[in-house]
C-alpha cells in the first residue's frame, strides 16, 4: 500500500481497494474516500449493493465517517439507512454507529427494527444509538427489551444506559406503568 499514489487514484480504483486483502490498505482507502467527500457518494452507493463483503463493510465505515460533515451528511445519513436491513449483522451494526454520529435527522423508526435483531451486537448498537440520539420513542421497546430471554449482560448494559442517556425519567415511568 505504500506505493500505491492515493490522490492519483480514480474513484472505481479507490472503492476498488475497499475490498483489498490488507487491512491498513482498506483504512487508507475508506479515509481518501471519506476525504473526498461529494464527489464519491456515486461509487459509495454501487459499493452498498457488492457482492463483496468487505466492499460493503468498508462502504459502510466511509458514510459513517461522512455522516458528520455539513456538505453530505443528508446523503450519507440516506445511504446508511438503506444497509440497516443488509443480511449481514457486521454491515447492519457499522450502519447503526455511523448513525449515532449524524448531523441530518435520525428517525427512531429506523433504529426500532435493529432492537429485536437476531444478532446480539447488531440490538447493543441500536439500543446505544437511541440512547446517543436521546431517542425517547424507543423507550417502551427498550424496557421490553430488558425482559427478553437470554439477554446477555453486555446487551442488559447497553440498554440500561441507553435509558440514561435519553434522560427522560417521566417517559420510563410512564412506559414502566
């Protein structure tokens, strides 16, 4: 990868190496994509349907690194909404932490899904974004939450905190009732 002259690279080549074998390659890959900006949400969003996993993944943690800035982040927030639903839990998870750190509007409506996941990591960042995002909808679904089956102390964490987070005691008593 050191040889490789980033800036000279077009923008198929670059999401190209979202999918390269070495590690510090795909890093060096998803921060020229993210540097980039605008100009690279057309080859992000072909990356978002891959065949490839890593090109998905590393689609995924490009737009979460975009989501924050004031020029894409409506975009970039809209094409992390559409790989909430990927088959993959690690692409659903990344997608779900990428919206924990958006400027444009999260609905909690995007995120209740993720809460009944079947991956465990997948409901543990759901439940931390609502609690970042002080989502006080997902309030019900959360203490629910709380009650399911073999629910991992990891996971208990996250949704326990996640209600501290959102701050809103009135709202957990009112659902608590």
């Amino acid at each position: 990868g050191l040889r490789i002259n980033w800036s000279q690279l077009s923008g198929a080549v670059l999401t190209g190496l979202l999918g390269d074998g070495r590690f510090a390659v795909r890093q060096r890959a998803i921060e020229e994509c993210s540097r980039r900006g605008a100009s690279m949400l057309p080859q992000l969003q072909a990356c978002l349907s891959s065949d490839q996993r890593l090109v998905r993944l590393g689609s995924v943690w490009t737009l979460a690194r975009m989501v924050w800035r004031s020029d894409v982040s409506q975009a970039a927030t809209d094409m992390l909404r559409g790989t909430l639903q990927d088959p993959l839990p690690e692409i659903r998870q990344a997608a779900c932490l990428g919206l924990s750190v958006s400027t444009a509007k999260v609905k909690s409506a995007w995120i209740a899904p993720l809460l009944d996941d079947a991956d465990a990591g997948v409901r543990r960042q759901a439940a931390t974004t609502g609690g970042i995002l002080r989502m006080t909808k997902l309030i019900p679904q959360l203490l629910s939450a709380l009650d399911r089956a073999g629910i991992d102390r990891s996971e208990e964490h996250a949704i326990v905190y996640a209600l501290i987070e959102i701050a809103d005691s009135a709202a957990v008593r009112e659902a608590w009732d």
